[in-house]
C-alpha cells in the first residue's frame, strides 16, 4: 500500500499507490472492496452452516473456490488487513523512526467506539428481538442442526447481557456469536502501536515475539495475523519492487496465497484436527498475506476491486458483519418457508441471495447512522482526552473508519 506505482494517469489505482508512497494520505479504496468480499463470504459460510452446501457441492466446497464461501479463511484475512491498514500510518507518517505525533488516548477512545459502540447497537436490536419465535423447521431447503444454537435459550440476567455486550475480553458471544473475532480485534488492535515499534527495530524481532507468544505461551494465532500484517506495512516497497520486475513470482505468490488460503477445504484438516488448532489459522492468515501481497502489485486486480459497487460493499463491510446473522436467524427462515414450490437447488440458492440482499439493504443506514457518527464520536473523544479539541473533525466516508474488519 505504500509502494511507488508505475506511471498511470492520475485516476488510476497505481497512482493512488503512489500518492500513498510520496505521504498523502488517501485511502486504497481496493483494500476496502476486499474486506468486504470477505464479509460476503462469510455470510456464504454461515447459510451454507445453516442449510448444507450449495449446488455443486464439492466443487465449491473442496476445491480452491472455497475462497468464495470460507467464512472461516475470511477471519484471517481480515485481521492480516488490520495489521497492515492499522500499522501503515506509522510506517507512512514517521519514516524515520517511532510513531512520530500517535498519541495513545485518541487510538484508543477512535478504537473502542468504531468497534464497540456499532456492536452495541446490533446487541441491544437482538436482545429486544429474540430469535427463538422465528425458528422454523418446514422450510425448503430443511435447516441443520446448526442453526439450533441460534434459537437455544440464554439467561435474561443482567451479568449475562454484561457479559455478552463486552468486546474487552476473548470470549464467545451468544447473542452475536462471530463477535468473538470483534473481541481478539479489539484487545490486539491495541497492541499494534507496541508491535510497530518492535518491528522498527527489527523484522526478526517480531517474528520472534510472535513465535513465543503463540507457539511457547498459547496466545491467539492471531497474533501471528496482525504480525504478518505489520511487516507487510513495512516492507510493502521492497516486495513491490521486487514482484514488479519478476510477473513470474507474482503469480507464484498469488497461487500460493490461493491454496494456502482455502487449505483449510481443500486438504481438509477439520477431519483431523481441530479447527481452532492454531497452526490452522497461521496457515491461511500466510495465504491471506500472500494474496494481499499480489492485490497490492496487480494493477489489474486494484481497477477491478475499485469498482464503485466493490467500493460500496466494501463501505458497509462492518454493518454486514454484524448484521447478517440475526437476518439468517430471522428472515431467511419465513423467506424459505415460501419457496417450497421453487425446489431443493432453487430455493437454495434464492435463499442466500435474499440473505446477502437483505443484509446488505440494512447495512446501508446502519453505516450512515451509527458507523459514521461513531467514528466521529470516537475522534472528538480522544481530541478531548488528549487535550486537542480544537482541532475540527474530519470522518471521512470509510467501512471502518480506517481499518479493515
């Protein structure tokens, strides 16, 4: 993202790259359509969870076109995106060592309220509509029995909805239960002014700590994802250098990050281990690298990923996230329940377009009216906090606000 770009005309994606590499300070809109295909992949995982694989079935589900169904691989790309996007502002704006003007208190009140405060409005929508009434179990295709913890009782006590509502601590949610990947973004996403600094003094030296923090002392592998994604903040010029002048490496990478990054189905290691096993993880967060990696060089794949529709998803990529699976748990299901006539294939795949429809549809003013204003709250917080409000709010127009989800 920071590398020099060969000479394009002044639209172009690669002379975004390059204005990025000469500090300006506009954002690669690309980055931004990936995180949010990867969103929409993640909502393909979940529905094909809730009501088995789609048409086709192995070709989509066991060979490398999971990529567009892995909601799982979509966990690691994403948190190799924040490394990268979250890191690269140093690396940008203080070339010469340390963090140049970061002051702690502003990243931190700007983190809690473009994490926590949209994940508390999607918390407090699912506790007033519980999802238990909604469950149907005649519908066409017939759900599995994965979707039964959707509609499993939980506790109305306050220490319960205390727990649940905390994005502070590594936990599984019950009420929105991918919010556990919200929580290692949170605690992590803080780490990473620390990591910079190490990386600064030494690319070996993260690598060391990452080893020792998830290998000796069992912390997440994702560590090991945000890792990748600050050394790539840091040595983007160099590799895009050296990729520039050998196409072959290029496409190695990219097929490499490609099989890597959709093992996980294609080898499938959930038959031998357990998926959580975090060699897994560090296995396609390196295929996520690699592929970012490629995106990054690839004039081609940066004009298409610029695409204003690819922009627009990746805009609401946050509120999909969020979103989708109380629209799984809820509507989907009456939507199936009319489709018996259209039969197994077709109500299938129907289904998963209404899914990624309707959420998509709700994103939208969930992005203009609690994203943005959340952003711009965490932004005159942290300017209070730290002593500087009078300096005048800026939101730009971004899915997260500046880092990838």
């Amino acid at each position: 993202m920071t590398m020099t770009a060969a000479v394009q005309t002044n639209s172009s994606p690669a002379t975004a790259l390059a204005r990025t590499a000469t500090g300006d300070r506009s954002r690669l809109e690309y980055l931004d359509a990936v995180r949010g295909l990867a969103a929409l992949s993640v909502i393909v995982f979940h529905f094909m969870q809730a009501y088995g694989e789609p048409p086709g079935g192995w070709i989509w589900t066991r060979t490398p076109l999971a990529m567009f169904c892995d909601g799982q691989a979509a966990v690691s790309l994403f948190f190799v995106l924040s490394g990268l996007v979250l890191s690269l502002r140093f690396f940008r704006e203080a070339p010469n060592g340390g963090l140049g003007e970061f002051r702690f208190t502003p990243y931190l009140w700007a983190r809690i309220c473009r994490l926590w405060l949209p994940y508390l409005a999607v918390f407090v929508v699912v506790a007033l509509i519980p999802r238990a009434p909604f469950q149907r179990l005649n519908t066409v295709p017939s759900p599995t029995s994965w979707m039964d913890f959707l509609y499993a009782p939980y506790p109305h006590t306050l220490s319960f909805y205390a727990r649940d509502a905390s994005l502070f601590k590594l936990f599984q949610p019950t009420l929105i239960p991918q919010g556990w990947t919200l929580s290692v973004e949170m605690i992590l996403s803080l780490l990473v002014p620390a990591a910079v600094l190490v990386a600064r003094r030494s690319s070996g030296w993260l690598l060391v700590v990452m080893v020792l923090a998830v290998w000796s002392m069992k912390a997440s592998p994702f560590v090991f994802h945000f890792s990748l994604g600050i050394l790539l903040a840091k040595h983007l010029p160099q590799i895009k250098a050296m990729l520039e002048r050998k196409p072959a490496a290029t496409f190695a990478v990219g097929i490499t990050g490609i099989l890597l990054y959709t093992s996980r189905s294609t080898v499938s290691y959930e038959q031998r281990v357990d998926w959580q096993t975090w060699w897994v993880w560090c296995i396609t967060g390196t295929g996520a690298a690699a592929i970012i990696q490629v995106i990054t060089v690839s004039r081609f794949m940066q004009g298409f990923l610029s695409l204003p529709a690819l922009r627009y998803i990746g805009k609401l990529s946050y509120g999909t996230y969020l979103i989708h699976m109380q629209v799984l748990a809820v509507l989907t299901p009456l939507f199936l329940g009319r489709l018996a006539p259209v039969g197994q294939r077709g109500a299938w795949c129907l289904g998963l377009i209404f899914t990624m429809g309707v959420t998509v549809l709700l994103a939208a003013p969930f992005h203009s009216l609690i994203e943005m204003p959340s952003i711009a709250l965490g932004k005159s917080w942290g300017r209070r906090m730290s002593g500087r409000s009078s300096e005048p709010a800026r939101v730009r127009a971004m899915p997260n606000g500046g880092d990838p989800r």
